[in-house]
C-alpha cells in the first residue's frame, strides 16, 4: 500500500495518536480538481486531517465533514471522510497562485484567510454533531488543535503537510493527530509538549523517508508506542448518477422545466471528483414526473 496511517497507543493507553502518509490520496485530488500548488497544500492538509478524524468514528456509516469557510482567495474548502479510510474534497476557487511565503513555504493561510471552521460529524443519527471554531491560523493543523480543545475539550496536537513539487505534483503528504486522554500525567505531558516544539516539520520527515510509524516513534518513541491498526487510505468519492439524479430531483419541477424546454441534454460535474454525469431529455422528462408525483 502506497498510502496509509496508523493508529497507535502511548504511555499506558493515556494518549492515543494517528499518523498518515496520504500522497497519492493528495495527488488525486490535484488531478480531480485542478489545484495550484497553494490550493494543493490547503486541500491536501484537509484531507488528510479529514481521513484521520473520520477513521476515529466508530459507526459504519459514519462521516465527518470540515467545512472552512475564509475570506482568502481560495474562498473555502469542504472535505468529506468515512469511517473507512475514504476522503474527498474540494476548493471553491482551486486555481488561486500566491507568492511563497518569507520562509519559502506555500501561503496556505493566505489562500484561506480568516473565517471558521465547522466540524461536522454525522453518525446516522437523527441530528449531526456540529461545532464551529473561529480559525487562530488559517493554516489548517493548528485550526484542527483549536477545534479539538475548544469543541471537544481534548488536548490534541497535530501535525500536517504538503510538499509540491516544481511540475506541481505532490511529491509528500501527511501528518499525525496526538489526543491526550484525561488521565495523562503532568510528566507525559510536559516532556511532549518539549519533543513537540523540537521536531522537524512532517514534510521535512516524510522528505526524510520516515515513514507514519518512524514519526510517531520520533514523537512518542520514549512513552512506549504500540501501533493497533494499519489501514490503506485513499481518494474515493462514490459519486453515482443515482445521487446525481436525486440531486436533480431536489431542485425543483420548474428548474427541470426550464431545462427540457432548452432542449438539449445537460451535464452535471461531481463537486468532490469532478466526473460528469449526462441527462438527455426524456431522462430529465423522467425527473420532472417524479417531482410532480411527490408534490402530490
Ligand atoms: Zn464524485
């Protein structure tokens, strides 16, 4: 498996950690949507945040979305993940450039500006669990740190990275979430916010060959880590021109209307993945029968 993340434990179950290496994931949705290098890296980041927050649900039918909404350039990101290890995404305005930043890093939270971030967990049950955080950073790991404490109340670090390369692909991608549970001691704590503030970026250690055990093993190495589960992650989106359709249906008889008067078949994009779905006349006429069916 190229891409993949682990779950782990530490310090006698106190804390618990995730680390992931996700660069085909990022590269797929560079192709699917198109992304400069700086929407690349904002995406990308969110995906893989994404993909770890959802493989912490536990329903099978879970899904967690992470909606930033910006006053940036790129305007907004919206990020699917299921309890499987799927992600998918997209940019509202994937084709915004920026120069580096100083430091010669892409210019993620200037591409996503100030604004919140929603977090929305839909378990299957009758209402999600939403909560919104107003962004300290706009650069997306230290926005998912503030959601944690603020809206879950659980000290977490984490850690997130894209590095592009010079024909725009993605070259690496990853990064780690560590979650301190209620019962860490002061000691653990202290001694890992130190090795926190020493470590290297995770684009460094990825460009390094670590792979997501070595960098928890860096991280946690001295708090006795034990990985429990290693799982591919990938790009998916599901998308299908059944959901298509019910989208469509949901519009609205007088916007199909409008549509089967034009005459011409008409092509629908998938937000998340970009395929496009046709509907020829007699599908839309179909359409149109069953919104006027329901209102009845
Ligand atoms: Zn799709």
């Amino acid at each position: 498996m190229t891409d993949y993340m682990i779950r782990a434990t530490a310090a006698n179950d106190a804390i618990r950690a995730f680390a992931a290496t996700t660069r085909q994931m990022v590269e797929d949705a560079r192709l699917a949507h198109d992304t400069t290098p700086v929407c690349t890296a904002a995406l990308g980041r969110l995906l893989t945040g994404g993909v770890m927050i959802g493989s912490m649900l536990k329903e099978d039918r879970a899904l967690v979305t992470l909606q930033i909404h910006g006053d940036g350039p790129a305007g907004g990101l919206t990020v699917t993940a299921d309890s499987h290890f799927h992600a998918k995404g997209y940019v509202n305005d994937p084709h915004v450039q920026l120069p580096l930043k100083p430091n010669g890093k892409l210019d993620v939270s200037g591409a996503v500006g100030r604004g919140t971030m929603t977090v929305i967990r839909d378990l299957g049950l009758k209402e999600p669990y939403v909560g919104t955080i107003d962004m300290p950073s706009g650069e997306i790991a230290e926005d998912l740190t503030y959601y944690f404490a603020e809206s879950e109340q659980v000290p977490s670090s984490v850690g997130l990275g894209v590095l592009v390369d010079r024909d725009w692909s993605v070259k690496q991608a990853g990064g780690f979430i560590i979650q301190l549970l209620p019962e860490t001691p002061d000691e653990v704590i202290d001694s890992l916010e130190k090795k926190l503030a020493s470590v290297s970026s995770v684009t460094t250690m990825l460009e390094a060959g670590m792979t997501p055990e070595d960098i928890l093993q860096e991280l946690l190495g001295e708090f006795g880590f034990e990985v429990m589960e290693k799982n591919e992650v990938s790009y998916y989106c599901g998308c299908s021109a059944e959901r298509i359709e019910k989208a469509l249906i949901s519009i609205g008889p007088k916007d199909i209307q409008e549509m089967i008067d034009g005459g011409e078949p008409i092509e629908v994009g998938c937000q998340f993945c970009a395929k496009k779905y046709r509907f020829d006349i007699p599908d839309l006429k179909r359409i149109y029968d069953i919104q006027i069916r329901s209102k009845r």
